[in-house]
C-alpha cells in the first residue's frame, strides 16, 4: 500500500467530499456515518483489516471537519444577517407630538392588515416589524 496514499491523499480527498457531503446533508453525524461506511467497504475489499485504524480515523476527520463547515456557515450567515438587518435600520425618534399621530397609524395599519393590504411601519418606529 502506498504511504503517500494514506497519509496525503486520503485525507485531503476526506476534507474536501466532507466539506461538500456536509453542504448537501446540513448533518455532521450523518457525513460522518457515510464515509465510515464506505471506508469500511473499502478497507475490507482492496486492504487486509490492519486499515481498520485508518478507516476511523478518516471518519473522525470526516466528522471535523463537516462540524468546522457548519460552525464556519453559520456564523457567516448571523454576520450576514446582522448586517443587513443594521443596515435597514432607521434611527428611531419619538416625541410628543408623534405618539398620538403614531397610534392612530397603528389602528388603521392594524385595519389594512385585516384588510390583506400592505402595511408600512408607523412613525418610524417599526411596530409593525417583520
């Protein structure tokens, strides 16, 4: 068996297909169980059982590296929507004068909605906030 195989290629080719199995599936557990399934039909059809070892320590990175895959995702994703979300922000400013003005928009924003019309945010405020 080459050296070169099972020390580089292997586990490069086990990061990559992980990272992508793990994009596909959205399950580390389940990117993890399949590739010690296939490393297990592998070991016992083109190895002797001394690649057993190999076959759960390639899953053990299997499992790395689908879970870094989706702590990575997520967190690119909660930066992406707070982002946006910062950027659609208004700034908000009450004074007396708007809370009267504000709770009538409210009564007639709450009217449109039963209504099936589109409803805006009253006085800036975001009450009616998605």
């Amino acid at each position: 068996m080459n050296t070169l195989l099972i020390f580089f290629a292997l586990p490069v080719a086990t990061v990559i297909l992980a990272i992508v199995l793990q994009k596909i599936l959205d399950n580390p557990l389940l990117v993890a169980a399949t590739f010690f399934a296939v490393y297990l039909i592998v070991a016992f059809a083109l190895f002797d059982t001394s690649f057993l070892v190999y076959t759960i320590l390639y899953t053990i990175l299997a499992y790395i590296s689908a879970t870094l895959t989706k702590v990575v995702c997520n967190l690119i994703k909660m930066l992406h929507n707070n982002c946006i979300y910062r950027m659609t922000e208004k700034p908000i400013s009450i004074s007396n004068a708007n809370l009267s003005n504000c709770n009538t928009n409210l009564i007639s924003e709450t009217n449109a909605v039963r209504n099936n019309a589109s409803a805006t945010s009253c006085c800036n405020c975001r009450c009616m906030r998605r």
